[in-house]
C-alpha cells in the first residue's frame, strides 16, 4: 500500500518565466498613426465627389411684378420678377456710386431714388420692404 499513495501524488509543475514584452513596441504604436493620417487623406481626395443638387427656384419670386412710376424710373417699365428688380437696383446703386463711404450697408439716395425711398438715406436691408411697396 506504501507504493500505491506514492504514486496518487502529484508531480510537481515546472513553471516556465514568461517572456519580457519589448518596450520599443509601444513607441511603434505611436509613431503608425502619424504615418496613417496621410494615407487617409490620400483616400479622401482620391473619392469622386458628390454632385450638389441644382435647387429650383420658388415660383412666387418668378412671377412677374409691375414697377411703380417711381421704380420704373430706376428699373425701366417692363414687368420682371422681384430678383430682377432688386438685381437692376443694385446695378443702378453700384454704376452710380451710391453707397455711403464710411458705412457700405447705407445707401446714399439721388433724386430717381429719393423719390423711391422717400429717404435721403437708407439702410441695404430696407431694400426689400421698399420693393415691395413699389410694385404690383
């Protein structure tokens, strides 16, 4: 019986040391992103670009309005759409030197707009409050 409870024991196990993990890897680590980032914006210019879809214009800025006798003055008389006329203003502000010097978003009137603005002077912003009291 002495022989048969020394072999129910157990061998020892040996155990093995793990081997060390490098330090250098851990530098790797950081310095591949950095090479990454341009590879990724290569890609990015690489891919087609999208198309911007074409917006249709609102109709209610597509119908044509009828100038007053004070705006006609400025425009000219022909029915056109709001877009235009506000188009043709600035052409006629721009060709005639009318914005104020100091402070572009004034608008110096002469004597076809004074009769328009019914100011001597008026901000960009009211351009279109005054349009659309001047047409039809």
């Amino acid at each position: 019986m002495a022989k048969a409870a020394k072999k129910a024991a157990p061998k020892k196990a040996v155990k093995k040391a793990a081997p060390k993990k490098a330090a250098p890897k851990k530098a790797a680590k950081k310095a591949a992103p950095k090479k990454a980032a341009p590879k990724k914006a290569a890609a990015k210019k690489a891919a087609p670009k999208k198309k911007a879809a074409k917006r249709k214009p609102n109709a209610a800025f597509m119908v044509a309005m009828t100038p007053s006798d004070k705006l006609a003055a400025v425009i000219g008389p022909k029915a056109i759409p709001r877009t235009e006329i506000v188009k043709q203003i600035w052409n006629y502000i721009k060709k005639n030197n009318l914005q104020d010097k100091a402070n572009r978003r004034m608008i110096n009137a002469d004597a076809k707009l004074k009769a328009v603005f019914g100011k001597d002077q008026v901000s960009m912003f009211d351009l279109a409050k005054i349009i659309s009291k001047n047409v039809k």
